[in-house]
C-alpha cells in the first residue's frame, strides 16, 4: 500500500535559493568538509539539466547568478548539514571571496554527458589536498565523497539513469482517497509551506525583483481594473510575485515540492489564495494543499525530477488546479476531468532555465489552473478523441511523462545550447 504521508513528507522540505544552484552549493559544502582544508580551487562537472536551470538564476546573498558564485558560496561558507537550505550561513565576506575566487579563473564548470538528469559533482582542492562529492538523481541525494583518493561515502544507485525504480507507485485515485481521510493532524506540517511561500509572496509585491510580473498584474488589477480583481488575478499575481522574489535571488526561504521550489509555489500559493477568499476552514485547506502536491508528486514521476518541460508551468500547476477544484466543491471524477484539461492546455511549455522569466510562465499557469478547475467543477472536460488525452487519467498522465521524457530528450540539448551561444 503506498504511503502517501511518508511521500509528503520527502517530497515537501524548505529550499533557500532555486533548487539546481543550491545542489551544486550543497555538493561543494559536502565536498569542501571532506578536504577540511582551505578551498582554492573547484571544478563542477553538472548534467545539461541543471546547467541549463542554474545558468541565469539568482543566488540567495549574493548579487550575483549562476553555478560559479553558488559553487563558491557552498564550498567557502555553505552548511553541509543543511541541504537545500545550505546558503543560510553565507555572510557578506564568503560573497567577496566567492568573487575574488572566480575572477582569477579558480572555479571551472563543464557539462557530464550520459548521466542523471539531476548531476552534480563538485571537485575541491587546497593546500596539497583534494576532495569531491557527488549528488545524483535528487537534489540532496549525496552518493559520493573522496578525499585524496579514499572513498568515505558510495551508494549505488538502482536501476538506469533516469528510471524511477525507487518511486512509490501512486494513482489520482489513491491520492484523492488519502487527502479525503488522511487525519488532518497528519497534514498539519504542511501549514509551514503555506506560511513561508506566503511571506516570500509578500516580498515579491513590493515590486523590485526580476519582472516584478506579480507586482505589476496586482497593481494593474487594482488600479485600473484591466485585469479586474477576482481570486484568479490575485492568485496568479501572489504565485508570480513570490517567484519574482525567488528568481532574483531574494534571500526568502519557500517550501519546495518534488525538488522545485517554484513547483512548490504553484502548489500551494493559489490553493491558498482561494481557501482565503472563500473563507475554507485549515483543514480544507491542509487537504486541498495535499492533493495538490502529491498530484505534483506523481506527474513529476512521469516527467522525470528535471527535464526539458517546465515543472512548475505544468506539474505543479495541474496540482494546483486539483487543489482549487477540491476547495470549490469538486469530486474524484472532476478531479480527473481537471487534469485532461490541464494536460490538453500546457503540456508544450518548455523549460529554458530558472530565470526572472519563470515568473511570467508561472503567471500563465495558474490562470490555466483557473480556467481548468472552473471547467471541471462543470464538467466540461477535454475528450479523450484530443491529442495525448486518454479516457483513462492515468495513462494520460503516462502519455504526458512520454512526452517529456522522449518527446523532449533533444529540445533540452538545444535548448541549452542556445542559452550558451547567446551574447548579452
């Protein structure tokens, strides 16, 4: 029987900083306590996916984006114990040293070829010593470490690169049975990610980061009418706004769900935003959260943990639509009416990296999961006659992770490469 709370549980975890640059800062914290000496020199090998989504992004305490300068905060001041949170230590000193590090050429980035979309091995060295450590399939899952050749940590992965030989099997249906009957004491943990993304919210509404693509649909909501001032606009705007602030480096924690901060907002901001405006009691709320992450959980299974589809544009928003729908009254049925036409609406939207931009992307796909959950709640419903839609939910979700897992396996190559052969 799957456990549905001990998936919640590993799968909803706090991450200070976009989740591909924070596994590379993680990686060299883990490798710079292994050499236990001062760093003067790292060397990160990384797959094309966490390249491609670390390569324009902000880092948190810094004003700066990238691997380079995450890779050096993590080895010069990271928190090996603290995972996706491993920057909370930085201070203003380990930045210039970070920069005075890069300038002089002491920190190198290159691509590994046939590995786990989720790869990152970050190689120390310092007084005559060296170090390294390795993160595979998981943004915190540490296989390996070595210190001047001996080997203090390896496990050994199953199955092939990319497989989800270790995933818990999980059905719409099964979710929406454990939301239904889950104790609410047992969900009561996931109030934290509601709280802490709504503070990031909060930061991103000021205006200032990135686009400001949140702070500009509220205030265009609010000041001219343009857009209006239902909960669909205040939802898309509080979701963006939080991904502004998070882009851009702000230095605000959020919940991450399936190792994606933004996926985590999407999850949880506009399930949020209706439970408020529709005065829901907190359990309706902790249950609609739930059926939105663990609806997240299983399609991201499918899609694989990183991959040329945009997680939280389609992912997490297709959770967050089953997680409006549950506060608006929906059933099960609905629910799987909501995810063909989520999946009829968004599946090509691609990933390019985690950048201000994403911000935008989030604002379309919370409007869709609007749109969605309203269509469902009258069971309006995407046939199964339309493209990769099946009568049967789960395989069109199969159909959907078919897509971005071979669908897409070359647009994530080229992808990559046009962001390097940009000049700006």
């Amino acid at each position: 029987m799957t456990d549905y709370a001990a998936i919640l549980k590993k799968e909803v975890v706090p991450a200070l900083g976009c989740t591909e640059p924070i596994a590379v800062a993680y990686a060299a914290a883990c490798a710079a306590r292994a050499l236990s000496e001062p760093v003067e020199e790292i060397e990160v090998l990384a797959s094309r996916n966490i390249l491609k989504n670390a390569m324009s992004v902000g880092i948190p305490g810094s004003d700066m984006a990238g691997i380079p300068i995450a890779a050096a905060l993590g080895a010069l001041g990271g928190d090996a114990d603290a995972g996706l949170e491993v920057l909370h230590t930085v201070l203003k000193e380990h930045v210039e040293a970070g920069k005075r590090m890069i300038g002089a050429g002491k920190v190198r980035v290159s691509q590994k070829s046939g590995c786990e979309s989720v790869y990152v091995e970050v190689g120390v060295k310092g007084n005559g010593h060296s170090a390294s450590a390795v993160i595979q399939r998981t943004h915190t899952n540490v296989t390996d470490v070595v210190r001047d050749g001996r080997t203090l940590r390896h496990e050994a992965l199953t199955g092939g690169a990319g497989t989800a030989a270790d995933e818990p099997e999980m059905t719409v249906g099964g979710i929406w049975r454990y939301c239904q009957e889950a104790p609410v004491e047992e969900l009561a943990f996931l109030k934290e990610g509601v709280e802490m993304n709504l503070s990031a919210a909060q930061v991103g509404l000021k205006g200032g980061y990135g686009m400001s693509v949140g702070h500009n649909i509220a205030q265009t909501g609010v000041h001219t009418n343009v857009l209006g001032t239902d909960m669909g606009t205040c939802a898309v705007a509080t979701t963006a706004a939080a991904c502004d602030a998070r882009m851009a480096g702000a230095p605000v924690p959020v919940m991450s769900v399936a190792g994606s901060g933004n996926q985590g907002l999407v999850c949880t901001l506009p399930v949020a935003v209706f439970a408020d405006k529709l005065h829901s009691s907190e359990e309706n709320l902790l249950r609609a959260v739930a059926l939105s992450d663990l609806v997240t959980v299983h399609i991201k299974q499918g899609i694989g943990r990183l991959s040329a589809l945009c997680g939280c544009g389609i992912a997490a928003a297709v959770g967050a639509s089953c997680g409006i729908l549950y506060l608006l009254g929906g059933n099960e049925k609905q629910v799987q009416y909501t995810i063909k036409n989520m999946v009829a609406n968004i599946t090509g939207m691609v990933c390019d990296g985690a950048k201000s931009g994403c911000a935008v992307k989030v604002a379309t796909a919370v409007s869709a999961a609007v749109q969605c959950a309203v269509l469902a709640m009258n069971n309006v419903h995407a046939p199964s006659i339309d493209g990769i839609v099946d009568r049967d939910v789960e395989k069109t979700i199969d159909n959907l992770g078919s897509v971005g897992r071979e669908g897409m396996a070359m647009a994530d190559q080229l992808i990559l490469d046009l962001m390097t052969a940009k000049t700006v």
